[in-house]
C-alpha cells in the first residue's frame, strides 16, 4: 500500500485471519464481489437473482442501479460482502452515452452546451425514480465528446453518483432548443470498478461454478470473484493493530494507539476503510482529523466506526 503515513510499526500473528487472496475458497465466495458486465434487458434485481442462483448463495446485492436497457458495469456482492457494496453508492460513476438530438444542430453548438453542463448542474429526478422528485445538484468531472454524425452524438461522461444520464441528455435537448434523448448508455466506470479485464459476464460466472463443482478447478472462480477489499479501493485506508480488531468489530470506535498507518488524503469526516495489517477489511469509518493530525496524536478516538464488516472473533478479544 503505497504513499501511506507510518504511526507506528506492528505485526500480525498468522494465527488469525487470512489475506484476501489466500482466504478459502467458500470464504472467497461469500466475502467476494463480481464486476459483472449487465447485459441489456434483465432489471438489475433479477441480474442480483440470476447471480444467487448460478453460485448457490444465500444473498447478493448490486451497487448502484441500472436501468434495462443499460448495460456495462454492474458491481456485485455475495453474502457477506453485500454490505461492502452499498459503499459505492456515491462513488463516482463513468458513462458512455448516444444521445440523438431532434433536430441537426451546429456541431460548435453542441460542444459549446455540453461544456456548459459540465461542473455543478441541477438536476429534477425522472417520474420513474426511486428517489424523492426534488431538485438536487450532481457535479459532472468531464464530458469528452467521441463522434458526431448527423444528430447523434457520443460522449464519454464522468459523474458523481446520483446523477441521471436521460435527464441529462432530455436538458441539453432543452438547452439547445431542438429536444434530445438518450439512445444508448454503458456504464464503464462505479468507484474502482472498471469496464476492463476484471469485467465478468453471467456466462463467465456459471462456466467458472461449473469448473469448481464438476472438476475441482477454483482457478476461474476466484478469477471471476474479487475479495471484498476490492469494493473499498477507492477510499483512503487506515492500518490497525491486530489488538484493535475485535472491539472494532464489536462497533468501537477507533482510537490514536489502534492505528499503525494510514494514507496521506484523509481529511476530517472522510469516509476510510480500516483494514488489518493482511490486508482485510475490517470497517469503514468516518475521519474525526485530518491525516496530519491522526499521524501526530497519541490519544483521543480518530474514526467514529460506521459499518462493521468483519465477524467477530475472528481476531482475538485483546480489550476490556
């Protein structure tokens, strides 16, 4: 873990925990998240039943919802790890859009407008939304327009989470006064998960369940499922103590001696993951200081415990 602060030096006794990569491979499973790739049509529930049935889990959760005709990526966690999922919920997102406008417009006019409707927007959510209809700002980070034909344009778009990609595409129509809709969306960006080689199909899923329980072959599986960890990459970290772990897991919050390191980015109320020293996860949290002051402080509780995602006992009860 690089460009992380050193508090202080500490060691982990093997005896407890596992790293990610090394957990079983039922422990791999139910502590694991799938980049899948949604494919058009199915709702993002039934893709979340389709997973809990090709894996034979109890329970899988999607982080952030698409719509059916969306497709691209679509990060999932099984069991355990569902929990860790929601925490991409506002991470930021990346779309690639076709957009049809009503009407041919001057292409100067075009990116003149999609300049303008980059930074802060206001946005009024859809009538079909699962949010409450009131007008909310979303920060839009790029728009970067790939081709233009005729009166569809294609843009790759980089957003905060939240943000409606039609509604987008329906105010540049209006901006423009011409109308416009969107035709096509992928998403290709949610927190630290990307459209790239660690993107799975539902295909590539059933193969790889199928390779374990036929042939004894886990190397797929653990190919198509990434430990839970992955879920949290985007945020900055916090190294505890072995002795810190189970109060953490028992909701403690986290105090000055419990942290061995942490990364330089972290400002007060950051959300941070809190890992072990192998690399686990074992809570997310929110910053009472900034990074310089955690580094510098011998007492006095840094991180107020948020999530709890570790089981108890699973490092052992060194607090009173």
């Amino acid at each position: 873990m690089a460009d992380l602060l050193i508090k202080s030096e500490g060691e982990t006794d093997p005896e407890y925990g596992s790293t990610p990569e090394e957990r079983l491979i039922r422990d791999h499973i139910s502590m694991g998240v799938v980049n899948l790739d949604k494919p058009m049509g199915p709702t993002s529930h039934e893709i979340d039943s389709w997973v809990k049935k090709i894996l034979h889990v109890e329970k899988t959760g999607h982080g952030g919802t698409l719509d059916p005709r969306v497709t691209g990526v679509l990060p999932m966690g099984i069991n355990q790890s569902t929990r860790v999922i929601q925490m991409l919920l506002g991470a930021p997102k990346e779309y690639v859009c076709l957009m049809r406008l009503h009407e041919m417009i001057d292409e100067a006019d075009i990116r003149d407008i999609l300049q303008e409707f980059t930074g802060k927007i206001f946005q009024l959510p859809p009538l079909k939304s699962a949010v409450k209809r009131e007008l909310r700002v979303r920060r839009i980070y790029y728009v970067n327009i790939l081709e233009i034909e005729g009166q569809d344009v294609l843009f790759r778009i980089g957003c905060e989470g939240g943000t409606y990609i039609r509604k987008y595409c329906h105010d540049i129509g209006e901006a423009l006064g011409c109308g416009a809709h969107m035709a096509e969306l992928r998403r290709t960006i949610s927190g630290p998960f990307h459209d790239d080689e660690t993107i799975k199909t539902l295909h590539d899923i059933t193969d790889a369940y199928h390779a374990w329980v036929d042939d004894g072959d886990e190397s797929q599986l653990r190919d198509c499922i990434l430990p839970m960890e992955s879920a949290v990459s985007h945020l900055p970290k916090i190294i505890i103590r072995d002795s810190a772990v189970d109060a953490i897991c028992h909701g403690a919050d986290l105090a000055a001696g419990g942290i061995l390191s942490l990364s330089q980015d972290i400002d007060k109320k950051s959300t941070v993951a809190i890992l072990t020293l192998k690399g686990e996860l074992v809570a997310a949290g929110e910053s009472v200081e900034t990074a310089g002051v955690i580094h510098k402080s011998d007492k006095g509780i840094m991180v107020k415990t948020k999530k709890v995602f570790m089981q108890p006992e699973t490092y052992p009860k060194m607090w009173k």
